[in-house]
C-alpha cells in the first residue's frame, strides 16, 4: 500500500490513498500504515533550489567566486550549494557575506566558517550554483507511532517502513527534495518528530531538514536515513545534542550533515552501534567536536571535516574504513576514545601537529598529513 501525503496543500480528511487525495500531517499518513512493505510518499517542495549561475568553489577556501555582480540573488544568510541531479545530494554552505568589485567585474561570496575552522572542502571546480530556498513553513510533525520492520531490530540488515520525500505532483518520479522546517518552536525535539517519544523503525529518504529554533534535529532511534541534508542552525539557548535521545542501530547513508551557527556537537546523544555510509559531516564552528558519546559502530566512505576541538570525542570500538578527517584541532584529535580501528584513512591535521590522544587505537594502511607528535604510546600504525 502506498499512502499519499502533502505538508503543504494535503488535507487530513482525505484519505491518502490516491495522488488527488493526500494528508497533511505525518501522523496521519502513518496512522494508515498496516506492514513493513507498505510506503509513505512525500509530495517535494516547489522550487527549492533556484540556480544562480556558476560559481567557482575551491577546496580549503571559504569564498565563492562569481562573475558579474550577484549581490541581487545572493544574500547574507543565505545558503548556496552545487546544482545536483539524480542520486547526488546537495550540499548547502550558509553565506555569511557577498561584495562586488566592478574592477574586476567579480562577486565574492564569503562562507560562514569560524576562526579556525577548515571551510569548503570538496573539488575545486567552476559549476552551476544553486541557492536553497527556505520560505516554505510547515507544522511541527510527529510521527505518532513506530514503523514496522522485518529481521532482526538489533541488526543493519533489517528492513523499515519507508517514509520518501522528493516526489513529483503526481507521485511517479522522485526527482526532488522535501523540506523539514518551522520556525516557532523551540522545544527540546525535533521539527519532524516533535514528540517526547523517540520512534523506531522507519526508512526515511529525501528530505532537507532545516533546524531553525529547535534544539535536536533527529529524535529517533533504530531508523535508516538516506539521501538527506540536515542543516543545524540552532538558536543560543540549544541544548547540545543535535542527535537526541540515545540512539541505536541507527543507519545513516549519503547524508550531508552541515552545522553552520552556534552548534554543539554535530552527533551528540549516545549514539551506538551507528552505520555511517558515504556521509559528509561539515562543521563550521571553532571549539566544537564533530563526533560525540558515541560506542561501536561502522563509519565507511565518509569525510569529517572538524573545527578546531578534538574531533572524536568520548568514540570507543568505532571501525572507519576509507574515511577522510581533517581537523584543526590545536590539540587532540581524539580525546577519550578507545579501541578504534582505522582502515585505509587520510587523516589530515591542517596546520597544527596534534596527538591523536586515543588509547588502543590501531590504524592499517592509512595516509597521514602533518603528523609530528601524532602517534602516543597507545596508538599503532600498521
């Protein structure tokens, strides 16, 4: 069975179950799921990306170089990204600045990035540049039951009810994204769960998740993520856990975690036994920690690009295969860590020697930049 649903234009006395009729609310489309097979399908949201031109993005630097005066189309607060299609994602960089200099017929886009702080990092190339559009509000959402799920709970083969964003007015092609932001609330739950109760066993894909005033972007446990941007920008009150509540068996694939205000921790709450596959973790503020309070898991695929705290923080029996981290940490990379394998790694510490400051820590056949001091007693290169 698939049920329809439309934050924007559905309405709840429908009854989902046909592309006209679609509901409004998350826990209604969910009150109508009866098995693990069946699928909530997400109208996307119109025009959430609107192109601005090429730009020319360059790895390590926080400007974005353009021709002609932009200044009309880009604005501070803003958040400009890549133009993607298919299964790429977005990758959206919040504009802290732009300037046009007629001299040289040129805008420069400045990226909000701390003191500190590594700024863009992917290829340094010339491409068209789209900008997010966030006007859309929807309400607070709740998912107001479990999913269901087929296989074992305690497992990253088992199978989720799957909730997918990113469809088409007709419900046949999934070639967009669907946004996830309110800005009046400011509890301690999320905007697409904003319930105390942490839900279970739903596959969610295709969703820009938009953290205005809320103190937790995630609050669910035992889900699989795929396909989805979360953006954190929480207000000065925020609580420090981005991820919330303790969370398990949590799978997350091709995701963009981008944290651009005052965060905390990008993944804070507990965290265990999480599969990380091909993500991108972007933090952007000085003196945070990108990876927190998180036991046994799977990173693979992934880059983490840190401030300048120690970047694995309170992360024991985690194994990263073919990750990419750069920190610029001016002390550890690590700090109270244990029992952490690194396979086929690039680390990079940027510009200050640091130790990895990690107890039992073995790294196989991994690639190193500035490493002076890196290595403790209780760290082996193999």
């Amino acid at each position: 069975m698939i049920v329809y649903l439309d934050l924007i234009s559905g309405n709840n006395s429908n009854d989902g179950l046909t592309p006209a009729t679609p509901k409004l609310s998350l826990t209604n489309a969910t009150a109508l799921i009866t098995g693990v097979t069946d699928e909530i399908r997400v109208r996307a949201t119109d025009a959430l990306f609107s192109s601005v031109g090429n730009a020319t993005w360059t790895d390590g630097n926080n400007t974005v170089i353009m021709t002609g005066d932009t200044t009309g189309s880009i604005a501070a607060g803003d958040y400009i990204c890549k133009t993607v299609s298919g299964s790429t994602i977005p990758k959206p960089y919040l504009v802290a600045s732009r300037a046009y200099a007629a001299g040289t017929n040129l805008t420069t886009i400045t990226l909000t990035f701390a003191a500190g702080c590594y700024n863009y990092y992917g290829t340094t190339e010339t491409v068209p540049t789209s900008k997010l559009v966030i006007s859309a509000v929807i309400a607070l959402q709740t998912f107001g039951r479990n999913g269901q799920t087929s296989g074992t709970a305690d497992s990253w083969n088992r199978v989720d009810t799957k909730i997918s964003g990113g469809w088409d007015s007709g419900y046949t092609t999934q070639n967009g994204y669907t946004l996830i932001r309110n800005t009046a609330n400011t509890s301690a739950y999320s905007v697409l769960n904003n319930e105390a109760t942490a839900r279970q066993y739903w596959d969610i894909q295709r969703f820009v998740i938009f953290n205005s005033r809320q103190y937790s972007i995630q609050y669910n446990t035992y889900c699989h993520w795929k396909d989805c941007v979360w953006i954190g920008v929480l207000n000065s009150t925020a609580s420090r856990q981005p991820f919330a509540p303790a969370s398990t068996w949590s799978i997350y694939e091709n995701c963009f975690f981008y944290f651009g205000a005052s965060a905390y921790e990008s993944v804070n709450g507990a965290q265990s036994n999480a599969k990380m596959i091909n993500c991108h973790w972007q933090q952007t503020q000085a003196r945070q920690n990108v990876y927190n309070f998180t036991t046994s898991g799977l990173w693979s695929g992934c880059t983490i690009i840190a401030g300048n705290a120690s970047t694995l923080h309170t992360v024991s029996a985690v194994n990263f295969y073919n990750c990419i981290i750069k920190s610029k940490s001016a002390t550890n990379l690590c700090t109270t860590t244990s029992a952490n394998n690194f396979y086929n790694c690039t680390i990079d510490c940027i510009a200050t020697p640091v130790t990895l400051g990690t107890a039992t820590t073995n790294l196989y056949d991994c690639t190193y930049t500035n490493t002076t001091g890196m290595f403790t007693s209780t760290c082996t290169a193999i």
